[in-house]
C-alpha cells in the first residue's frame, strides 16, 4: 500500500457539497492499495501511521504520535497515488489495485483504524472529493508498505 501522511491544523472532504469527514488537528492519510496488497500489509500501514513521530514534543521536536497528542485521522483513498508517469505526459494507473480490492483493504483499513483510534473521520470511495486541508509544518510524509 502506498499512503502520503500529511500533518494537519484542520481538514476535510467534501462530496457533492457537503462535509463528509473532517478532523481538526492530526493526520489526512492518502492511501492507495495494489494488486499484491493484503489485509497484513493495511495493518502494517496503520501501526506505522499511528506511531510515527511526527508530532512536536514540548522542547519543538518532532517526539509524538498522532496517538500521543490525540489528533484525528481523514483517511481518503487515492488510486492516484500509484501513477506511473514514465511513460509519456498521460499517466497509467495499472499499478493501483482493481476497485474491488482496493474498496475492500480501505473499508478494512478504516475499519482497523476505528477499533484502534477514536477520532477517524474518512472520504468516500471512488468519489469525486474535495480535500481541504491546512498542511502544517509543513509535514508530508510518503510510506509505502508491502507484504
């Protein structure tokens, strides 16, 4: 699975205009499966996404989690994320999973995140989304997991 992390003061997702998740402090996590991805490899992902440090400790260090400092997590899946853009101006998307495996290691993964986290908030599948979000730090942090 491929994720981007972004450390967040605030953000959303809109669909057809209206909100549907939003968190204010924590992680938005883009997130895309692949073809060889498995439920292992979306557990991988989230106990990697709840532990990093990426949050400030009191002397200005990058010493906490999103667990830690109890922030939300958006969870937006993005096919995207897997473009292959080597081949010319238009990208290919073959290395994202098909649709129903990649709606299925989402709704597990957002799932897992939910009997672990209590703040998770998510955008909607194969919809077209609106993202907003205040990126701060800015912190962007790209992971990518395999089996």
């Amino acid at each position: 699975m491929i994720a981007v992390l972004q450390r967040v003061s605030e953000a959303r997702v809109v669909v057809d205009g209206a909100v549907v998740g939003e968190i204010g402090p924590g992680l938005l996590v883009l997130v895309c499966a692949e073809p060889a991805d498995t439920e292992a490899v979306a557990d991988k992902l989230l106990a990697k996404t709840l532990k990093l440090r990426i949050f400030s400790d009191a002397a200005g260090k990058m010493n906490k989690s999103v667990v830690d400092v109890a922030g939300g997590l958006l969870i937006v899946s993005q096919f995207t994320l897997a473009a292959d853009t080597t081949g010319g101006n238009r990208p290919s998307f073959t290395a994202a999973a098909p649709p129903a495996l990649g709606e299925r290691l989402y709704e597990y993964l957002v799932a897992q995140a939910k009997a672990a986290h209590p703040v998770v908030q998510t955008g909607r599948f194969a919809a077209d989304m609106k993202v907003h979000l205040v990126n701060d730090g800015p912190i962007t942090i790209p992971l990518r997991m395999s089996a």
